[in-house]
C-alpha cells in the first residue's frame, strides 16, 4: 500500500457551535459545541485515514490546546508525528446562525514556528525511509520562509514522491516555482498566478495549461467551488461536476477533495477516477455540520453517481 504524510505547518483544534440567531452587542447563548483537529493537512489525513488509506500527518502542537489537538487525534484513530513547539496551538471557530442557516467562520492568526522547530518537522519528514505521497496543505505561519517549498521538493524527489500542495498567496507561488506533482489553486488564485484582471471560464485550460508548460508543475487542479473542479495535465482534461446535496457546512470541503484525489491516486486510479473520488470526498463533507468531514459509506454513494 502507498505511503501518504500530510504536512501541516499551521494546526488549529476548530470549535463549531450553533447560535439561534446572531445580534449585534448581544450575549449569544452557542449550543452543539464540537471540536475537531483541523488544518489542511490534517483534514487531509483524517479523511485519507477514513477511506482506509496508509496516512501519516506531521505537525507542530504546543502546549494544552497541543495535548488536547493530538488527544482529538488519537481519538481518531489517524496515525501521526507531532512536533513540541514553544507557542501554544491556535484555535478557529464556525458559528452557524440557525435563523438565517448562515455560517460564520473566523480564523486566529497562525502561530509562529522557531528555527529549531521547523527543523524538526523537516528531520520528521526526511527521517521516513518509504513515501510516495507528499501532500502540503493550509497556510504558512509566520516563521516558515517560502523556500521551504524548495526543501520539500528537494526531499520528494529523493524519496521519489510526488509531491502535492493546497495553500494560497505567495506560498502558492513559491510552490509552483519549487515544482510539484499536483498543485490546486482556487479561480482567485489561478488568476492572480497568471497576474491578469479578469478570468473567462473558457480560459482556465488555456492558463492551467501554460502554468504547467512554464513551471515545473505536473497537475493543475482548479477548485470551482460548488460547481465542481477541473484537473488538467500535459496530456489531459477533465471536468466533474458534483451531484446536488443539502449542504451544511463547507469547512473542509476543498482539503476533503484533495484527500480524495491523493487517495485515488495511491490506489493506481487514473486523473479522471482520482479526480471524481475527490469530488465524491468533497460533495461528501459539505453534507455534515461544522468540520465534521465526510465518511466513508456517503463517499462510495455519491461516487456511484457521479460515475453514471
């Protein structure tokens, strides 16, 4: 079975709650209080983990809220390496305002990694004899220098991994010029990589297309939200569109479909089959509340569907 690590630089525990309504300068009494182990990585890997895949996250966690994130984790049952940081684990929050059914989403700032610190994920990291999949997903916190991009590539090709990352902003185009297998941009952040004012949805090939041919980029996966995604190659397009579903929540949605993409791709699937086990992944997660992610029986129903 193929080896899968997710990385995760900026770990949060995200608590979701319910409110009966949001007032302003109001006392708000929150019900259905859960807290998750959240972070693109590790949304990555307790997805993967689910689905029965060879998993492995790799993270910083620091003080109480530290113990209390690997605790979620172990409760999980995901295997992972967590690295001692100095700085206490953040914490996120998703209110859901059940008079208008909408959520409300607030992120703390990301919590800064030491030098020794960081070198200590690395070691983590490079310390593992066998991996295939290399998968780096969420924000950078501050701490973390954008050339780091250029270790992990360095890394997976040593250890003939391919290597995949989900983040946005200048991390995004340090990836990009490090050179990755798979890299999944969102419409904003494809058109902010080609530096252009307007993005025309009959250009997003044209432009997936030329990133691949200038940069050493192997797969483009462009999220489009809940109208689906498309994932381009040298060779290759393709566009899957998801059933319809009651969404309840979208947190994780976008880290579930890569989870499911990795996870298509280390059982021998192809782009396309790869591409559709993501969006069975991701359609999956937007029908449960907070960051409650999908589950393995809603993701093999929905991928009956969107292979008809």
């Amino acid at each position: 079975m193929s080896k899968i690590i997710t990385v995760t630089f900026s770990p949060s525990i995200d608590k979701s709650a319910s409110v009966s309504a949001i007032l302003t300068d109001n006392k708000m009494n929150c019900f259905s209080l859960i807290s998750e182990p959240g972070g693109g990585g590790i949304n990555v890997a307790r997805v993967i983990s689910r689905l029965g895949g060879n998993v492995e996250a790799i993270f910083p966690s620091g003080g109480y809220m530290g113990m209390f994130f690997n605790q979620l984790l172990e409760s999980e049952k995901v295997s992972f390496v967590s690295v001692q940081t100095k700085n206490e684990t953040r914490e996120n929050y998703v209110i859901l305002d059940q008079a208008t059914n909408k959520q409300y989403r607030f992120g703390m700032p990301g919590v800064k990694l030491f030098d020794n610190e960081l070198k200590n994920i690395i070691q983590v990291i490079e310390n593992h004899e066998k991996i295939d999949f290399i998968v780096v997903s969420g924000s950078l916190p501050p701490g973390i220098p954008l050339n780091i991009f250029d270790k992990l590539a360095k890394i997976a090709n040593n250890k003939k991994a391919k290597l995949i990352v989900d983040t946005s902003g200048e991390a995004l185009k340090s990836a990009l010029n490090a050179g990755v297998y798979l890299l999944k941009p969102n419409l904003e952040e494809l058109r902010i990589l080609m530096n252009i004012k307007d993005l025309e949805s009959e250009n997003i090939e044209i432009l997936a297309k030329k990133l691949i041919q200038d940069y050493k980029c192997q797969t483009i996966v462009v999220s489009l939200g809940a109208k689906g995604a498309m994932l381009f190659s040298k060779e290759e397009s393709h566009f899957i569109k998801p059933p319809k579903v009651k969404v309840k929540s979208t947190v994780g949605a976008g880290d579930s479909m890569v989870a499911g993409i990795v996870f298509g791709l280390s059982n021998n699937l192809n782009l396309k089959e790869s591409l559709q086990y993501g969006i069975a992944c991701g359609t999956a997660t937007t029908m449960n509340l907070g960051s409650a992610l999908c589950q393995k029986k809603e993701v093999e129903k929905l991928l009956k569907i969107i292979k008809k």
